[in-house]
C-alpha cells in the first residue's frame, strides 16, 4: 500500500498556507490525506478537546474539517478516519509567520507535530515568515520544502522528535541553505491584555504578543531565519531543566 501523509494545521482549513501545503505533499508521492481545523486554532499549542464533542465534515475526497484543535485533528485522523492504515507522515502547517523559541510552546502547528510524534509517526512542522501579512512569501515554502521533506526523510531520525521547521522571508530564489539549529528564545518579550468595550457597551479582552527583534544565539532558529537561511530544529517532549535539577541537590 501507499504511504499515507496526513496535512493538518493551525490557521484552519480553508487558510493559503493550507493550500500551499496540499501543493507541497502532491510533490512527495504520498496517498494525501487532510484533516484539519473548521477554523483558526492557533495559540491551541498540544490541546485535544475533552469536554466539547467534535464534529467532522467532509470537504473532498480524503478531505475533512474538524470542529476542534489540530492536536484533535491527528487524534481523529490516526485512530478514527485512517485506523486501518494509519499515516506515516504527519505534516503541519504552513503557519503564516514563523515558529521560533518560545512559540513553539504556544504553537498549534507545533502542537500538531508533536501529537503525530505521541503516535509514533514521523512528524514535521512547516512554517513561512513574513514582514507584511498582506504579503506573506508562500512561494518560498512551496519552493524548498518539497527537497527540505525529502532531505530529512532520508536522515536517521526517529519518531521521539519532531521536526521544526522555518522558512525566511526572502524571496525563493534568494533564500539560503538549510541550517540545522536549536530552539533558541525567539523573539516574543511578553503577552499583553488589551481591554476593549464592544457596541453593546461590555467588556471584553484580547490576548496579544508582543514581540522584539532580539540577539539570539548562533546556532538558534532565529539566526538562521534571519539570515535567509532554511532553519531546522528537532524538538521533543523532555523539557527538564538540567541546569536547575542539578543544583537541586536531588
């Protein structure tokens, strides 16, 4: 049988960089299959829903909307809609704006992979940055990834990490190699509440990043990214802080 790449993300469905991801996966010979959010989910990190029922609705051939998080949508896909022949590919994205740092603690793109990488299946997140929202250069992750996938499909990397990856915002043709980083701190300083009042005359409030171009380290995703260059991160679920438990004494 033909291996199976499930596409999922964050922004949704119907989002461009779904599109562009659909386009990427036709490249790599896989059977395709698309299970992801009816709408944006970002900021949902690794959340499945567990007091809400989730709904699916049928968008195509091997095409579905889910009423939940993407992390809800690979539990979907892998043990309910591909249960007989689960995929052997996971990938996620493309995210409108970068995955770096920080980030990827908050990311439902990341989420997403991490959740494929729970099941054991090989899992790689995808994301494009921009300056201009308006004017986010899709063209560069539709260009490169195709090779990037290919490339890391070859290496000898195992299910117990996830892969990350960034593409800069440089044109296709001017964007540089690929780098392989770690997560670095990334660029979000903190997160601000903003208070408005709506036309009814009620409170509500709204959840911002606020970001900061910031010096990271040479090796981190950030550098990279800045640069022009492709960058490449493999993450896991271990997040014990070695420096603090050694000097814990324990």
């Amino acid at each position: 049988m033909m291996n199976r790449v499930l596409l999922t993300n964050d922004d949704g469905i119907d989002a461009p960089g779904m599109a562009v991801l659909e386009s990427i996966a036709s490249q790599l010979g896989y059977e395709v299959w698309v299970v992801a959010p009816e709408h944006d989910q970002s900021g949902t990190s690794h959340s499945i829903s567990l007091h809400a029922p989730l709904r699916l609705s049928e968008r195509g051939v091997r095409r579905y909307g889910v009423s939940g998080t993407p992390g809800d949508c690979v539990v979907m896909a892998v043990r309910h809609l591909m249960k007989d022949h689960p995929p052997t590919l996971v990938l996620s994205g493309v995210n409108r704006g970068a995955n770096i740092g920080v980030e990827t603690v908050f990311s439902g793109t990341v989420g997403a992979a991490m959740t494929g990488m729970l099941f054991g299946i090989r899992s790689i997140a995808l994301s494009q940055t921009f300056s201009d929202r308006q004017a986010v250069p899709w063209e560069t992750a539709r260009t490169h990834a195709p090779a990037v996938i290919e490339r890391l499909l070859r290496l000898q990397w195992t299910a117990s990490a996830c892969i990350n990856v960034n593409f800069p915002d440089r044109p296709a043709d001017e964007t540089g190699e690929v780098v392989f980083t770690r997560q670095g701190r990334g660029i979000v300083k903190r997160i601000d509440v903003e208070h408005h009042v709506d036309p009814r005359g009620l409170s509500y409030h709204w959840l911002k990043f606020h970001r900061e171009p910031t010096e990271d380290a040479p090796d981190s995703e950030s550098t990279a990214i800045a640069r022009g260059k492709i960058a490449v991160t493999p993450l896991q679920f271990e997040r014990t802080a070695e420096h603090v438990f050694s000097s814990l004494g324990v």
